[in-house]
C-alpha cells in the first residue's frame, strides 16, 4: 500500500505540475490570442466591413432588381391599359365615322327624292303643263274660231262693200 501512496503522490505532483504547466500554458495561450486578435483587429474589422457591404449591396441589388421588376410589371400593364383605351378610342372613331358615312349617304339618297319629288310636283308640274298646254291649245283654237269668224265677216263686209259699188 506503500508503493500505491507514492505513486498516488507522484502521480498527484505530477498531476499538479501539469494542472500548473497547463494554467499557465492556457493563460499564456489566452493572451497570446488576444495579442494576435488585436494584431489582426483592423483586419478583421476591415474584414468584417468588407463583407457587410457585399452582403448590404447584394441585398440592396436585389431590392432594387425586385423594384425595378416591379416598376417594369406596372408599367406594362400601364401600357397596356393605355394601348387598349387607345385601340377602343379608335374603333369607336371609325364606327362612328362609318355611320356618319352611312347617315351622309342615306341623307343625300332622301334629300334628292324629296327635292325629285319637289321639282316634280311644284315646279315641273307635269299635270299641270299639261293642263297648262290643254288650255292654250283651246285659247289658240278659241281665238283661230274668233279670227276665223272675224275674217269671214270682214270677206263679207268686202263683198257687200263691193257689191254696192257695183251696183
């Protein structure tokens, strides 16, 4: 039991001079470390920064990439809308104007019948021509009877004016 107490020391005093060796190796690693780390501070900061602003740019990019998508969807439709108000504007005009065109032509085609129609009955009377023809044509027989009776009177007036210079 001797002999397993002194290896209990020995290994204790090893043991404690490890734990020492290795407290002190740890403390000197730790600020051996910290000496390193602060060495490397600015680079690491610089570092550090360097990566937030990609991260931030890339982020930002994107941001605006999706913005920009998203402008250029509205804009589209936008358009759209305008391309179609515009179509629908113009179809409307030339409907309207191909009625307009109908109308001006079924207007012209009724303005002419009517004043055919005018013409014919006030100032082209037929029936009355006509009526108009029937009664000089009587007036000129009426005074070709007339100038007739008046002649064969006058012949006879002659004759009898004659007749008593003769006799």
């Amino acid at each position: 039991s001797g002999c397993v107490v002194c290896l209990r020391v020995t290994l204790m005093a090893t043991w404690g001079e490890f734990a020492r060796w290795a407290k002190s190796s740890l403390i000197d690693d730790y600020f051996r470390v910290i000496d390193v780390a602060s060495e490397r501070r600015e680079v690491e900061v610089h570092s550090a920064v360097l990566i937030q602003r990609g991260f931030r740019g890339n982020k930002t990019r994107q941001r605006l990439a999706r913005l920009l998508a998203s402008t250029l969807l509205i804009q589209r439709a936008y358009r759209g809308h305008l391309g179609r108000r515009r179509v629908r504007r113009l179809r409307k005009q030339a409907h309207e104007q191909r009625q307009r065109g109908f109308f001006a032509h079924a207007a012209k085609q009724i303005q002419k019948l009517v004043r055919g129609v005018i013409v014919r009955k006030y100032v082209c009377d037929y029936y009355a021509r006509r009526r108009a023809i029937v009664e000089a044509t009587e007036r000129a027989q009426a005074v070709k009877a007339e100038a007739e009776v008046y002649a064969s009177t006058v012949r006879q007036q002659l004759q009898k004016t004659e007749l008593e210079q003769l006799s």
